[in-house]
C-alpha cells in the first residue's frame, strides 16, 4: 500500500461492505432474530459473498494490503472465515493467504485463524486455538492438537497467551450475546 492508499479502492469498497453487511446478518443468527425466509436469505447472501471472493482471489491471488488497504485485506479475511460451506474454497484462500503473509502483505494472525478454521471444518484439532464454541454452557474451546505447546504456538503467529484470549471472548460474549437454549456457534475472532 502506498501513501495514496491501496491499488484497487474499488475493490476495497466492496470488500468492505459485503463483511459489514455480512457481520450484521450473523449478528442476528447467533442472537436468534432470523426467521426461516431471513435464513434462506442469510444463507443465500453468505453463497453470493464467497461467489465473489472467489472471483477476487482467481483475478488477484490474496488480495492483501498494497491491492485494497488494511481495512479491506481483514474484510477479505473474514468473508474467507465465513465461507464454511465451501471447505474448498476455504483451503484455498488459506494457501493464497500463507502466501500474502509470507510477502508481508497480509497478517499472520489471520492466517492462523484462517488456517485452524479449515482444521476444525474438516473436524480436526486446531493448532493455534483461535476457534471456540458458543454453546449454552459458555465459550468452550474447539479441540487443539497438543495442547501443552499451545500457548508456545500462538506466541509465534502473535497470539496472546490462550487463557487472555478466552477471557477477552467470554467478556466480550457476556456484553454482546445472550445464549439461547439451542445456540451453537463457532466463534471466529478469538483473541
């Protein structure tokens, strides 16, 4: 990214919005406020989102910080997090965003979010701890692969020590969720 700003702000802007708007309708499935049409609505908006990033990801490979700004790049991120119907699109932009990291065009700690969200949709143990359940017993850690070197592997990706980063969800699930009976989730931004 230069001083001007990114490459593509187009691309930016429609990164951007479609998370935004993207976030809002998850908002509203964890919190129950969905009715059956809204779902299929909700569902069908989540295709049209991974649709398009598809198309970005073949025009641009990752598209990072230079191409469309911090802002956007996270944006990218998170349509890419959401994308769990699609384990292989999902597998994929992990692998472009490896890449992005590696050129210092993206954040680590997204690749590992990324990364342990793939393991954990393939119903393996993550490595990095960054997914959880929301469940009505609380915040409840997806299955880790080793956990006594957990805290050592997230240090290397810049990832808080386990027990800081569960608190931070359960503080921030205790101000903005209310648990339903049936509510299970998988939370994607773990600190």
């Amino acid at each position: 990214m230069t001083a001007a700003g990114p490459l593509r702000p187009d691309l930016a802007r429609e990164l951007i919005d479609r998370a935004t708007k993207a976030a809002a309708r998850r908002a509203k499935r964890v919190r129950n406020q969905l009715d059956a049409v809204q779902l299929g609505q909700d569902h069908h908006a989540d295709h049209a989102d991974t649709k398009v990033l598809r198309r970005v990801l073949a025009e641009h490979d990752w598209p990072g910080h230079r191409l469309v700004g911090v802002e956007a790049a996270r944006a990218a991120w998170s349509l890419a997090l959401h994308a769990d119907d699609d384990a292989d699109f999902q597998r994929a932009a992990t692998t472009l965003l490896e890449r992005a990291v590696q050129a210092g065009d993206a954040r680590v700690q997204h690749w590992a979010h990324l990364f342990d969200r793939t393991l954990v949709n393939s119903g393996r143990p993550q490595e990095f701890g960054t997914q959880q359940l929301l469940t009505t017993n609380g915040v409840e850690l997806c299955p880790v692969r080793a956990p006594d070197s957990l805290d050592q592997r997230r240090a290397t990706v810049g990832l808080s020590p386990i027990a800081t980063g569960l608190e931070k969800v359960r503080l921030r699930c205790a101000q903005d969720h209310q648990v339903g009976d049936s509510s299970t989730v998988v939370l994607a931004e773990v600190a």
